[in-house]
C-alpha cells in the first residue's frame, strides 16, 4: 500500500501552517472588530454618515469572518486526529458492551435462520446451521476483540 496520505511528517507540517493560520487569523479578526469600533462616524443625516457607516459594517462582517469563520475551520482540520481520536476514546467503551451483549444474540439469529432454511436446501442445511452459528459468534468475537485491540492501542499512546 503506497503510504502518501500516511506521512506524518507531513501531517505535522501541515498542522503547524494551519494553526499559525488559524491564530493569526483571530488576531486580525480582533484587530478588526477593534478598529470598526475606534472609528468615529457622523451623525446620522450628516455628510458621509452612510459611507462612514457602511465602512464600519465592512470590517464587522470581515472581523466576523477572519476572527471566527476562518479559524473555526483552519484550526478544526488542524486538530482533526485529535479531536477524532477523543470521540472515539468515548465511545469505545460502549460500543465493546453492547458487542459483547449482542454476539450470543447474533450467533443464535444466525442458527435459527439457517434452521429456517434446511427445507429449501435440504439435509445439507441443517447440518451446516450449527456451523453458522458458530461462524456468527466467532465474527462476533473478532469484532469485540478488534475493539479490544484499538482500544489498548488508544490508551497506549
């Protein structure tokens, strides 16, 4: 497998630019919103009170844009992996009980559906459904120890 997309110096790399993008990005976003409200802007019906008032909701909407927009997606794909990897630190536990409780259940499904379906292939069916059975809980089994393995290796890093 060609391992491009898995170079972790490279993630690193990029991970660096885009937070360095993303706070600078705040800084001038604070800047700003800070300038739009410095600006001293005419009384209402005097001259130049709408392009003074017009200027001022410019830098607003770009303080909106470079103070939160910019950084709120910069900074999420920076601290994607990490972000990722907590969801899952979450929601591991859960998901291993409910595939232990449920691998007995599926198992037996299996063999009960393959029972059902000994008259449409013959003896040979009834034979093979214990087989299934165990199939179903041995796939049952892999997954939870699947789920083992990744969780170890989670809390190892």
């Amino acid at each position: 497998m060609n391992n491009n997309y898995l170079n972790e110096e490279k993630y690193q790399k990029v991970k660096k630019v885009l937070k360095i993008i993303g706070f600078l990005s705040i800084a001038v976003g604070v800047t700003l919103l800070i300038i739009s409200f410095i600006i001293k802007t005419p009384k209402m019906g005097e001259p130049g009170w709408y392009d003074s008032e017009t200027r001022k909701q410019m830098l607003r909407a770009l303080a909106f844009v470079f103070g939160l927009m910019i950084p709120m997606v910069t900074l999420s794909i920076a601290y994607g992996r990490e972000i990722a990897s907590f969801q899952m630190q979450q929601h591991m536990p859960i998901a291993q009980e409910s595939i232990k409780t449920m691998a007995p259940t599926v198992g037996q499904a299996g063999k009960e559906i393959a029972k059902e379906m000994a008259p449409a292939y013959g003896e040979i069916a009834k034979e093979m459904a214990p087989v299934y059975g165990e199939i179903a809980k041995e796939v049952g089994k892999g997954i939870a120890e699947g789920i083992n393995e990744a969780n170890h290796s989670s809390e190892n890093k």
